[in-house]
C-alpha cells in the first residue's frame, strides 16, 4: 500500500469520515458512478435527519482522539469504576476507568475506525487504528458494553464509584481515595458486569 500523507494534528477528519461512510453504505462492488453518487447522496441525507431526531434523546456522546470510532448512547450509564488489572495497564498506560451501558442503548456513528483485539477467553477490546485509543471492553455473549471513561462527552452525572482488580495494581501509584476497593473482580458488588 502507497503511504499516504498524514494529516496535521488536529486535522478535519470529517471529510474522511464522509466518504468512509459512503463506502460502507454502497450495496455492490460495481464501478462507481453518478447513479450511485445520487443514491449514496440519499442514504446519507436520511442518516443525518434520523440522527438529528434522535439527537434529542440522547444520554451521552463519545468519540475517540480522532473521530474514526464515535458513538451515540440512549439510555443511563454504570457509574465508572477503575480497573486496576494488568491487561488494563499495558492498553491504557494506566488503570482502566470504565463506565458501561446495554448494548441495545449504544450505537456507533462511526466505527470506521474501530479494531477489536481478542484480549481473553472472556473478552474483547475495542481501539481505533487510526489514533490508538483503547475505548472499549466486551465481554463475549455479555450483554453491556464497557466504555473507557474519558471517551465520555458527560451530558449525566457519572462518578467514580470503586475500584477492582487491586492485587494487580503495580506500586507506583496509591489508591489514595475511600471507595471500596476489591483484590479481583467485585463480583458484581459494585459494578454489575464486570
Ligand atoms: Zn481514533
């Protein structure tokens, strides 16, 4: 593949997600032509009108640092709770702190970007390969998906509630707050899911 230019930092990406989106939209491998411009035109129109009204329901946005993975969630979040488990520290650099909500309440506005990394037995983690935010932790068959704190634009009051996995957590750092903390998982105590 021919390295393409990299955008400036802080680039307008939306551009890039257009045109990503129309990709994923057009129904044939058949050559490009005005008839599919025209009907791509379409369903890109109908998508943002139905956004648009459904924008008033909205609980909350995210996105990660570039905009390739963003996303919508329609109903109430977990308060977050901070994971402190190896796997968490070497995809964020630092403890893990994750909200989450049913999957019938999340829905992606753009995935263009979004690479699952099979991180267990148990589960998966979702990162954008365009700019390497780690946003996302899936338990396979789970019904709720966990969502990295900080890709939160918060319209609700979410706090940090716990922490687990504590045995694990490396020295270098104290937990220096009053909230309960577990050695493994909270067995749902705290968190639900998790
Ligand atoms: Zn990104």
């Amino acid at each position: 593949m021919p390295k393409k230019k990299e955008p400036a930092l802080g680039a307008d990406y939306s551009s890039k997600m257009k045109s990503r989106y129309a990709e994923k939209v057009k129904t044939s491998a058949k050559k490009y032509s005005k008839a599919h411009r025209r009907e791509n035109r379409v369903v890109v129109n109908m998508g943002e009108e139905a956004q648009q009204k459904s924008l008033k329901e909205l609980g909350c946005q995210g996105h990660c640092l570039c905009g390739a993975v963003s996303f919508n969630i329609f109903g109430d979040l977990r308060q977050v709770v901070n994971c402190h488990c190896g796997q968490c520290l070497h995809t964020h650099g630092h403890y893990g702190a994750y909200s989450s909500v049913e999957k019938n309440k999340f829905k992606f506005v753009n995935d263009a970007g979004l690479k699952w990394f099979r991180s267990s037995n148990e589960a998966r983690r979702g990162f954008c390969q365009e700019c390497g935010a780690s946003l996302f932790w899936e338990r396979l068959g789970g019904s709720t998906i966990s969502i990295a704190a900080g890709m939160l634009d918060l319209g609700q009051e979410v706090k940090t509630i716990g922490h687990i996995y504590c045995s694990d957590k490396p020295a270098y750092y104290e937990i220096a707050d009053d909230l309960p903390q577990f050695p493994q998982s909270s067995k749902g105590k705290i968190d639900g899911s998790i």
